[in-house]
C-alpha cells in the first residue's frame, strides 16, 4: 500500500530510540524526509545514520529539551528554515513514573511538561509549517494505562490522559482546515529502555524481558492484566499504524484513540 508520503516532510518528536525512532523508520522507508527530535546529540547522530540507511537521505536530528519551551520553539523554526512546510507531526514523548506517595509537586510539574506540555507546545510551534503543506496530520502517543489504571505510574498517566483530552479537542477545531489528528495509545512494547530497566527484575523469575511472551507472564504474574494475544508488543507494531494515521492516505480518520496492545478489556 502506497501511504503517500514521496516528497513529504515529517517530524518525530522523541525519535531517537524506541517508539520514536521505529516511527522515524517507517516514515523514511515510505519516501518522507524526517526530522527527529531529541536532548541528546549521540543518539540523534544514530537515528540520523538509521534513517538515511531506511530511505531518508535528508535526514536530521535536531537538538531540542522537550521540557523547555524556548527550546521547543527554535527546533521548529529549524524545521521551518530547511523546509518551510510540514506534512505530519508525530510526538512520542513521554514523562517518568512514580507512585503518588513518592511524588512532590515538582516531579508532577516535570510529568506534565513532558507528558502534555511538550505536545502543546510542539504543536502550537508546529501549526504555520502544517498550515503550510498540501496536506497535514498530527498523531500523538498517549498510553493503554489511560484505560486501565496502573498505581505506580500515576503522574505518567495523569499527563497522558490530558493528551489524549487535548488531542481530541484538536481534531475538532482541526477539521475545518483538513488537518487529521489522531492519538496512538501503546499497551506493553518491548523496547531497548524497557529490556534495561526491567531485564533484572525478569531474570528473577526466571523470565527474558527481552523476549515478549515472558514480559506478559510477568505482567500477567504481577498485575493481572495480561493482552488477549498473550505477548507484549514491539516498536515496529507500534510504528505500522502510526504511519497510516500520519499519512495521506489516511483521509477520514481523525478524532481517534487507538489502542495498540495486543487486546484488552477496554474500548
């Protein structure tokens, strides 16, 4: 299926590893040039030499601290000065987690930074190069635990729950102007951050955090809350129907939370 994206331009907030940086891959590999944005230089070099490889040789990595919106602002006005048009934003930024006895009201200040201001002001600073194109959508990544609710992280999940709130109210006041937005809600993916922090805590049990039917027996052990398909996800599955959602050929979805998590008990 050709998704339409020869000779468009495309920015990934947080596409240097993960999510982000599967998304990145797969909108390269479609005919796109992406924008990847993140803090660290290192891992933005890597992503960009990915990238070129997966079909985007005018790749770029952008520097930009997500929490801080002076910052935010002078990514996209780089975006602007090399292209001056925008066809598709996707952000996959996301805060840390905690329980809330844990949290003081400045790590909840740094979750909503990062789990909704970040996007606000992402598109905000997005909106003339949008504008500006043929064509332009916005997808953004919120999460399953919106739905089903997961004590230790609750700042987490407060932050995405008003992006997921912010980015409907968007493809409302969007639509008028053809601009489709749409939010992505990821159940458990196995990705390089997640094998780290959790490999030790798996091998406990005798279980692969790198292998995905282990990661939801362990979920399943712990929490209770196993996905109909039986295995966690993985970024490439994430990044399938991201692509369709940012793309010209997605034409009459918008307004939209899709779960990606392998089944659940919820809409």
């Amino acid at each position: 299926m050709d998704l339409g994206f020869a000779g468009s331009t495309a920015v990934v907030t947080g596409g240097s590893k993960g999510m982000g940086l599967a998304i990145a891959e797969a909108l390269a590999a479609e005919g796109a040039s992406v924008a990847v944005m993140a803090r660290s230089r290192a891992p933005l070099d890597a992503a960009v030499t990915a990238l070129r490889a997966a079909g985007a040789p005018d790749a770029v990595g952008i520097s930009v601290d997500m929490a801080d919106a002076d910052s935010i602002t002078d990514g996209f006005a780089e975006v602007s000065k090399r292209w001056g048009r925008l066809n598709c934003l996707v952000h996959t930024i996301g805060p840390g987690d905690g329980y809330f006895e844990q949290m003081d009201d400045a790590q909840w200040e740094a979750a909503f930074a990062l789990g909704t201001m970040s996007a606000v002001r992402s598109i905000r600073a997005s909106l003339p190069l949008l504008r500006s194109a043929d064509w332009a959508r916005i997808v953004t990544l919120s999460a399953h635990s919106i739905q089903r609710q997961n004590p230790r992280i609750v700042a987490y999940t407060a932050s995405k729950a008003a992006l997921a709130s912010v980015t409907k109210n968007l493809s409302k006041s969007l639509a008028k102007e053809g601009i489709l937005v749409n939010c992505v809600c990821p159940g458990t993916i196995v990705t390089a951050s997640f094998t780290e922090v959790l490999k030790d805590v798996l091998a406990a049990d005798g279980l692969d955090a790198t292998n995905p039917a282990d990661v939801m027996t362990w979920i399943d052990d712990n929490f209770h809350q196993p996905c109909d398909l039986g295995r966690a996800g993985l970024p490439e599955e994430v990044a399938s129907i991201t692509s369709y959602l940012a793309s010209r050929r997605n034409g009459y979805v918008t307004g939209a939370t899709v779960n990606v998590d392998g089944g659940s008990d919820f809409i």
